[in-house]
C-alpha cells in the first residue's frame, strides 16, 4: 500500500518533484497545505486554521464537509459507481429534472460535463451546430475555461500564451463602469453604450456570421463586474435581431453565489444556454453541465448531438450535485446569501472609508471585490492589469498579511476577492474583515 507523506514539508517537497501546479513557473508557487476542513474554515498540515474567504476556488458554496452530501456520495458508491454516458440512471435523471426546474425560462435539458470549461466547448459547439455559423462573441475582461476553446473564448491575459487559439472568436468592452471605457456617467449609460457598442461589432462581423454571444451572468476573476441593471436585456435584444444563440456562463456566478439560483436571475432574462459548474456540486466531485432551451433541445430531436464524453453524467457526480442542491434549498442559503451578501457590503463600505487605497467596492449577494488605486481622483490600479511579480508592488504585501493572519482568497493585480461559502455567518465575516483591514494598511502605503 501507498504510504502518504506526513509532514507539510514531506507533502511539499513531492509536489515540487512530481505534481504540477496550474498557472505558475513552478518555481514560484508557495502553497499552503491542506489536511481538513469544516464550513467556512480549513487547517493546514501544521494545524494552522484559516478563514477561507475565496471557497477554494469560488465554488464550495455550500460550505466545506457538509455531511449530507458526503452521505449522499457513499450511498451512491455502494450503489453504482459508473455507468457510461449512453445509459439512463436514476440520478442523472433527477438532477436533469431539477436544473430544468432551477434555471429560468424554458431551459429544460443538460449535457453533462467534468466542469466549467466543458460546458463552454460543448455551449460553442452547440450553438455552431444549431446556427450553422462560426463565429463567437465574447468580452475582454472574462475568463470562460482553460481548455483551448474556452481559453480563446476569455479575454482574460491567460490566453496570451496559447494564442491564436480557435478561430472565429472576437471581443469587445465592457460594462465596467468604474472604468467606463466609453466614458459614461451613470452606470444605465454605460450598459447602453456597450451594448450598441455590441450591436456595431456585430454588423462589422456580419451577423449572419455570428453563432453566439458569450458572456459571465456577472463577471468573476476579471474583477467582479456587475452590469448594469439595463445591460442584459439589450443583449438579449441584439441576439433575437439576428438570430444569434446567447450563451450565459454561470460557472462562477451560479449557484446561489449571488443571492439568487443564477446571476442573470437579477435581470429577468433567459438565455438560450446557461453554462455551470462549480457550485453545481460546490466541488464534492467535479461536474458541469450545459443546459439548453427547448428550441434548441428540439433541433436536437432529429440532428445529431456532435458532443460526447466518457465521464458524462457520472453517477457519483450527479449524486453529489442532487445532495448539494437539497442543502442550497433546505438550509436556506441563498436566503442566507442575501441576508450575509447586506452584511458583507456593509463592511465593504466601511473599509472603503477607512482606507484611502480602496477606490471601489463592489458585491452581490456573496460575491464581492475590493479594487485598491494609487490614487482615487486618477484611479490608477494599484497593480496593473496582468501585472506580475514585482509589478505587484504594494499587494503583494496585502497578499502576505492576509495569509500570515490566516485569510485565504485570491488577491488578483489590485483586486482582492470577497467570496466566501454561502453557509457563512456574522461573526465569521467579521473575523475575515477584520483580516482585510488590517492587511488594507499595506496597500495604503501604496497611495500617491
Ligand atoms: C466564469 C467561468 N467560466 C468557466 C470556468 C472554467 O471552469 P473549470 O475551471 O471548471 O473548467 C471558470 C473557472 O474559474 C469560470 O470562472
């Protein structure tokens, strides 16, 4: 029998020699351990505990070691480990059944996937086929998956190293309204202009090239970007003028995060795909999906679904999936993300006029960011976009209080995330921030 590392360093030194870690010179990566874990906090191997404000990787939304789900994964053990995707299982069934009842509108049938950047290519896929057309828009500031599809789909710098990628994608801006980059006053100005400014990329690409529109219900690492309340609908609008498939990608977005079921539950429209995963099973097992409306499941009647995987709709997965939105529902959640989403955009507030380095704050539900500046008049990033190394200035700093006082999340450029699981309460925000403050004082020293 395999005999497993004991000590942190023991762990640490194996990884360095022999597992990968993503996104990183590997020479670069510090990482902290992980031995157990319970609702909002986990421990390193040192017994270290830290409050973890970034759900791993923003996905254990329900919290970590919940036990009904792990129930839920043994049972399903016992019962049928595998069955291969042409077969019909009790499971996959259900939560087929459920996602159509959970998401908006007519969407109604899944194409299970390992996780969200799967969705995205079968999504890209799917709306190509159903359409006949190649092109695909999305945003610059977005970041859709890893895989080379999904990867050329972001705009997210990630892409840079593996470009030109697929054909047929093209980007535009977005509706960032702190930093409009149409210049707009009011945020409902900002979403109109990047929709018509949408609209005009569109016609210059010849709409009955375009296949889909893609984009985040509201945008995740690319800063947290909540458009406008007008922004959506127009999208919509401009895909039903030119019979263009509009692909939400609720990956980081779904689930409650928000304090709703979808983010783009907060403007009352249905896309013709919603993509997720993450939250889905809150990462208990891995697990996407892609679930399409009825006129597009009905092309699918006749025309062949060019879309497959051996690991479609494993049972343990979808098991996992069913448990974990039972607990979204009977532990109130996204009740809870509402009422803790008030709460942590209270403290966001407050540390926003405490700290001159903040220059915007911005949240919903359980999804929030803190954007540090040099300076508030010129809003100069503190570190620039895509920075890297010692073009992180200041915040690096910020990272190192925050993980030596024992708050993990993810601090991107002169962004620091605010996500953490959904079962969070009062105190527990507040020992998180009460971290945020004090580590806020090094960005600071970073004002001009
Ligand atoms: C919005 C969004 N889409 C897609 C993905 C890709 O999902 P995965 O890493 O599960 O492939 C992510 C991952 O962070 C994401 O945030």
């Amino acid at each position: 029998m395999v005999r497993l590392p004991e000590t942190a360093k023991e762990v640490v030194d194996l990884h360095r020699s022999h597992v990968f870690y993503s996104w990183a010179a590997q020479g670069t990566v510090n990482p902290i351990t992980m031995d157990r874990a319970r609702g909002v906090h986990f421990w390193d191997l040192d017994g270290k505990r830290y409050v973890d404000f970034a759900s791993q990787l923003m996905n254990v939304n329900i919290g970590h070691q919940n036990a009904k789900v792990i129930a839920a994964i043994k049972a399903q053990a016992d019962a049928l480990v595998f069955a291969y995707p042409g077969m019909a299982t009790r499971v996959k069934a259900a939560l087929g059944q459920k996602l159509a009842e959970i998401t908006p509108g007519d969407l109604s049938k899944a194409f299970f996937t390992l996780g969200g950047s799967e969705a995205i290519e079968n999504a890209i896929k799917i709306a190509k086929l159903v359409t006949g057309r190649g092109k695909i828009v999305t945003r610059y500031r977005s970041y859709h998956g890893a895989t080379m599809g999904a990867m050329t789909a972001s705009g997210d710098p990630r892409r840079l190293a593996v470009e030109p990628g697929i054909p047929g994608v093209v980007r535009v801006l977005d509706p960032y309204y702190y930093r409009c980059p149409f210049n707009s006053t009011s945020p409902e100005d900002c979403g109109e202009r990047a929709a018509q400014h949408l609209e005009e990329v569109i016609r210059f690409e010849g709409p009955e090239n375009v296949a889909a529109v893609l984009m985040e219900g509201v945008t995740g690492s690319s800063g947290l970007i909540i458009p406008p309340a007008n922004y959506w609908t127009r999208v919509r609008e401009i895909c039903d003028r030119y019979g263009i498939v509009l692909i939400c990608d609720e990956v980081m977005s779904g689930f409650g995060r928000t304090g709703k079921w979808f983010g783009i539950d907060h403007y009352d429209v249905v896309p013709d795909i919603i993509c997720m995963a993450k939250g889905l099973t809150s990462g208990y097992l891995p697990l996407g999906a892609t679930v399409v409306r009825d006129w597009i499941a009905r092309h699918f009647d006749d025309n062949t679904l060019w879309c497959g995987l051996t690991y479609s709709g494993h049972p343990m997965s979808c098991a996992a999936a069913l448990a974990c939105i039972d607990v979204y529902s009977d532990e109130d959640l996204i009740g809870n993300a509402q009422r803790m989403g008030q709460v942590q955009s209270e403290w966001l507030e407050t540390l926003k006029r405490k700290h001159p380095s903040v220059g915007d704050v911005r949240s919903i539900g359980l999804f929030g960011v803190i954007e540090c500046v040099k300076n508030r008049e010129t809003r100069e990033p503190m570190a620039p976009w895509n920075a890297k190394g010692s073009e992180m200035g200041v915040m690096a700093d910020v990272a190192k209080s925050l993980r030596e006082q024992g708050l993990y999340t993810f601090v991107r450029w002169n962004w620091i995330f605010c996500v953490p699981p959904l079962c969070i309460n009062e105190e527990e925000l507040a020992e998180g921030f009460g971290m945020i403050d004090h580590a806020l004082s090094f960005a600071d020293r970073g004002v001009v």
